[in-house]
C-alpha cells in the first residue's frame, strides 16, 4: 500500500490539525472559520494558506544555499514572522549529522 492510501497519512493529518490548533495558529478566527480551517488540514488540505490568517506570507529560499548549509540561516530568518502567526519555532542542530569534510570546502 502505497503513502497516499495510508492510514498513518490520515492519522499525521489529524495530529497537525489538533497541534496547530493548540498553538493558537487559528484562535483570532470565529468559532465556525476557526473549526473549519482545523477540519480541512485534518483533511489533508496544506496548514499554511494564510487564507484565513489577514495576509500573506510567503519565504523565499534558493535551492542550492539550502543544499550547502544554509538551512539553519534559513529558519533563523523566518522565525520571527512565524512566531508571529502564533507558530514559535525551536531550531536543534544536530552537529554529529556534520560531515568533517564538508565544513573544511
């Protein structure tokens, strides 16, 4: 069976919802909008369409900064507007994921 014909898909869509849900993601929204936004990322519907949340949001990154180490600077960069919307970020490097040679180029 296949990721899209998955029940642990449903069952990571329904977490998400309940988690964004307690992070306040939606807590300015009335009631009905509020439970109709948690309703459709249970669904499987992308958490961050802004939609609903009074503008849009939107980060850019290349590719290829990502690929050579930049991902932290990246997080780093849109942590702030993301805890804005009521979504702190917590960034962990893991420095034994670090290639010794890859630091050296």
């Amino acid at each position: 069976m296949g990721w899209f014909g998955n029940s642990k898909l449903g069952e990571a869509q329904r977490a998400l919802a309940r988690e964004l849900a307690e992070a306040e993601l939606w807590a300015h929204l009335s009631p009905d909008i509020r439970d109709a936004e948690q309703l459709a990322v249970a669904a499987g519907r992308f958490p961050f369409s802004f939609e609903h949340l009074g503008e849009t949001v939107m980060f850019s990154m290349d590719g290829e900064n990502l690929a050579e180490g930049g991902v932290e600077e990246f997080l780093q960069t849109i942590s702030p507007e993301l805890e804005r919307h009521g979504l702190p970020l917590e960034i962990d490097i893991n420095p034994g994921n670090v290639d010794p040679a890859d630091e050296a180029s």
